[in-house]
C-alpha cells in the first residue's frame, strides 16, 4: 500500500512541474523533468486503519495523506489511494506549486519492479491544461517515510 500512496504524489507532482508555459507564448511541445518526493509515515491516513491482515473482505481501503517535494522550486503533494483489489489501486494527486497546481491519475500495482506511470490530467494557474505522463523510480521505504523519483513527460503546449 506505500507504493500505492508514492505513486500517488508522484503523479501529481509530475503534473504541476510540466505546465510552466505562460499565457500568450508560442505552444511547446514536449520537455520532461524529474521531482524527488517524500511521504512522511505520520502524514499518511488509512480508513479502515491499516492492520497487517489488510482490510475485511469485501470492504474498500481508502489512503490519502500530504508530502513534500524537491525541484522546480519544490511544493507539497496531496494524494488519496483507493485499493481495488489485494494487489491494485487507483491514485489521484495534486501537486502545489508557488504559481498553481498539476494533478494526475492512474494505477498502481504493489508487484516488485514493475513500471508505475500516471497521466497528467491537468493543472491551474500557469499549469492550466497540462497532459503528459508521469514515471515513478527509485522507491525506498522506511518506519518514518517513503521516498521516490518522479519524471515528467509533457505532451502539447506544457513541457518546459
């Protein structure tokens, strides 16, 4: 389930970070980046509360939680996890930056090594109308915090 919620923030940092083109400019197509992305153990919320038999049969286990991230002047992550099954679940993050915000959405499995990528659904302020897809890497997880890397691919005029 903490793969689940990395994947989350990451996606949504993804998509803040891509829109940077401002109103009035040429169009820009493609440009990438990647964030550093912390989930503090302590910032992260489970309904039902996480125990280790997982949640009772038949019912939905919802995660969310905040955190932090590196690059492109730094923000926060908000993200919320919904476990569709033992080994799937659907991410929703929205990544805060100085001059607006990028969300994205997608899928996460907690199968080792395989590949976690998000699209980017959009944005605010100079973010508005962001797409593209967002890569999660280099996971590592501890008692206190779960850290990862994501890179952003945008797609038309947001991608620099």
């Amino acid at each position: 389930m903490r793969k689940v919620l990395v994947l989350a923030a990451t996606v949504a940092c993804a998509a803040v970070a891509s829109s940077v083109a401002l109103a009035g400019q040429p169009a820009r197509h493609g440009g990438s980046f990647t964030l550093h992305v912390t989930l503090p153990t302590s910032a992260q919320l489970f309904n039902p509360p996480l125990t280790s038999a997982g949640p009772p049969p038949g019912e939905l286990l919802l995660l969310g939680g905040t955190g932090s991230f590196t690059g492109k002047g730094g923000g926060t992550v908000y993200y919320k996890v919904a476990a569709v099954s033992t080994d799937t679940a659907m991410v929703d993050a929205v990544l805060k930056f100085k001059s607006g915000t990028i969300t994205a959405s997608g899928l996460t499995t907690e199968q080792t090594g395989d590949p976690e990528s998000y699209a980017i659904t959009g944005g605010t302020g100079r973010y508005a109308g962001a797409r593209g897809e967002i890569v999660q890497s280099n996971d590592t997880a501890n008692d206190t915090q779960e850290t990862f890397d994501l890179t952003f691919s945008f797609t038309g005029r947001h991608g620099r």
